[in-house]
C-alpha cells in the first residue's frame, strides 16, 4: 500500500520539472491527481505514464495567471473526485527583466498573478472542503529568492514568492488547529526547463552542479505523506557545491534594458 492510497491531489506546472516529477512520486504512493499546466501535451505524457503503471490521473489545462480558472480548477476537482486531500502549487515563473530598474508593469503583474493570485485562488477554493474532512495539506514551491532575494531571481520574482509563502504561514498560524497544514519548499537553483528563460542561459556545467528537479519532489512528497499530527512548516534546499554565478548575475542586472 502506497502512502497516499485513497487520497486525491492536485499538482499544478506537472508537465516538466519539479512538478513531473512530483506528479510521478505521488502516483507511485497510490494518489489519484489532477494535473495541470499551459500546455496539455507534456500533461498528457505524464498522464500516459502514470496511467501505464496502474495510476489514475487526469490533464488539465489551466493558465494559473486567469484567477477564474486556478478557482474553476479547485471546484472541477471536487465536483469530480468529491475530495482533494493535498494540493501542490508548483506553477510559477518569472520576468526577463530582474532589476527593479527595468522590469515593466505587465510582467510584474504576471508574475505576481501566477504566483500569488493564482496560488490563493487556487487554495481558497478547496480549503473549506479539507476543513470539512477534518485535514489536509497545502504545498506551494517557492523560492529561495523569497529569504534571500537578489538580482538572479528577480525583483518580481522574490517579492511574488515571499508573498507565497507568508501565505502559507498565515494558513499554518489560522487552520492547524482544523486539521490543515501548509508547507513552503524554499530551494535555490534546479535543473529544471525555467531556467531557460534567464537572461544568461545556465550551460551543462553549471547545471550539473544544481540540485534535480526529483530531488525537490521528494521534499514535497516527505511533506504530503508525513502523518497529519505533524506539519513540515517550510523546507530550504541548496546545492551542497558552489558555483561562479557572476556571469549569471550581471546579465541579470542588464536584462530589459539598452545595455542588453
């Protein structure tokens, strides 16, 4: 028996990433998952694969920036499954231009859509459902630029994510005692297909020193499958080897401006 046997979850950015993984990870515990992300045709890969295995999943495609459809997601869930035990928001991303110097009101404000706004949609429209079932657990992937902010997250990005996860702390300090638990992932810097929107793009080297998308994964599943009296409050994760950054660093703080 897996340890989410008979549970439902939600995972949001399933198709790539920490998210795919993550997705993986939960179907081999027994849980049946939405999956959710942009593009339908990696979800629907991760869907076949899981579904080879013996698992239940479903693809669906949901743009988190539209705060309609994170919450239409949340009820969809529930109309179909008549559960959702753990939800994991993973979706996020951030702006081309990291300096507050540069970076233009639209892609603040889709980012912060995506990574706030989307994330408390998305949570609020469950969460009166899990208090109903006496427990549940709420994930959400931030960032260590959220503690640690600078110009290789982003401005928007960092600010986003601290919001993030002080909402999951304010969950933590109001529902615990319903049963509800909130967890914050905080890692530093993933392998992961994000990455490839970076002013400067990380090359083989540099990523070979990076923590695996599978190894975040498993920090959220530790989180979902601990038993309900205990709650892992926040997870703050960081390649164990160092590497030069500054190239990474000064293009990020020219990104969006005419010294690109």
């Amino acid at each position: 028996m897996g340890h989410l046997d008979g549970q439902v979850a939600i995972i949001t950015g399933a198709g790539t990433g920490i998210g795919r993984e993550a997705a993986l990870m939960f179907a081999d515990e027994g849980a049946k998952l939405v999956l959710t992300g942009r593009r339908i045709e990696p979800l629907n890969e991760v869907v076949a694969l899981i579904e080879s295995k013996g698992g239940t999943a479903v693809a669906k495609s949901v743009d988190m920036e539209d705060g309609d459809a994170a919450a239409a997601l949340g009820a969809w869930t529930l109309a179909e499954f008549g559960q959702v035990d753990v939800l994991v928001n993973n979706a996020g991303h951030s702006t081309h231009a990291r300096s507050i110097r540069h970076v233009g009101t639209e892609e603040w404000e889709n980012v912060f859509k995506v990574n706030v706004q989307g994330v408390y949609r998305l949570t609020q429209s469950v969460i009166d459902s899990m208090i109903e079932r006496g427990g549940g657990t709420v994930i959400t992937t931030s960032s260590m630029a959220a503690i640690r902010p600078g110009p290789l997250g982003g401005i928007a990005y960092s600010a986003a994510k601290a919001a993030s996860y002080n909402m999951m702390r304010g969950i933590n300090s109001e529902l615990n005692a319903k049963g509800i638990r909130a967890s914050t992932i905080l890692p530093a810097e993933v392998d992961t297909p994000i990455l490839n929107n970076r002013p400067h793009k990380p090359d083989a080297a540099a990523r070979a020193k990076m923590m695996a998308a599978e190894d975040v994964a498993k920090a959220i599943l530790l989180c979902a499958t601990l038993p309900g009296r205990t709650v892992i409050e926040e997870i703050v994760m960081s390649p164990t080897i160092p590497r030069d950054r500054t190239r990474d660093i000064e293009a990020a703080a020219k990104a969006g401006s005419s010294e690109e």
